[in-house]
C-alpha cells in the first residue's frame, strides 16, 4: 500500500518497528512514509476518535479501532473528520497501477515467463 499523501511505496521493513505510521481517512486504512511525517502536520487529514479525538485509528476486521482509548466501532459510526470540511481529495480513493504492472512482472519473472 502507498503512502496516501505522495504516493512512494513501503519497501521490505527492517527488523523492529515500522518507521511508516497509519491512519483512517473516509473510512479506509492509510499509510503515512517517514518523509511525508517530517513535512508537516500529516495528522490534518486523518479521521478522529469520537471518544478521545485521537487520529490513532486503525481499520482491521471490518471496524475502526482507536489505539489510545480502546473504542471499537463500525466503519461509519461517528468518525469525526479534522476540519468539519470535506474529505482530503488525495486520500485513498485512487488504483495503483505502477504496483500493478510490477508485481505482473515479478510474478512472470518467478515463473518464468517471458
């Protein structure tokens, strides 16, 4: 999955924890790269805990879940987007085709085809 703000992709991870953070925009589980972290405030776009106004939220299993206050919840049941505004434009609504193509070619690469 790519990073929802610019778009890089997650390479094989490094033992420990993951420096890529996640969070929950309309609805869907995103990625936030390390650079994109450091640019600014990337928790601006991220939905909110009803409960606790976290942005820590997680999408797993069908449900949203707060990772601060514990609150599990459907997808739809009252996320609070930052800013009362519209949803982010670039969040998580697009296909990635580049990935696409590459794991096409891995796939013809392992089994050898041409």
């Amino acid at each position: 999955m790519p990073c929802y703000r610019c778009g890089v992709r997650q390479t094989d991870p490094e033992r420990g924890k993951s420096p890529w953070r996640r969070g929950v925009i309309r609805e869907q589980l995103v990625l936030i790269c390390p650079a994109c972290q450091e640019s600014g405030d990337w928790t601006a776009d991220l939905e909110r805990c009803a409960q606790c106004r976290s942005a820590h939220l997680i999408r797993r299993l069908g449900q949203v879940e707060c990772l601060d206050c514990g609150l599990v919840r459907e997808p739809e049941a009252n996320l609070i987007p930052v800013g009362g505004g519209e949803a982010d434009p670039r969040a998580p609504a697009r296909t990635d085709t580049a990935l696409a193509d590459e794991v096409g070619r891995a796939l013809d690469r392992l089994l050898g085809r041409r």
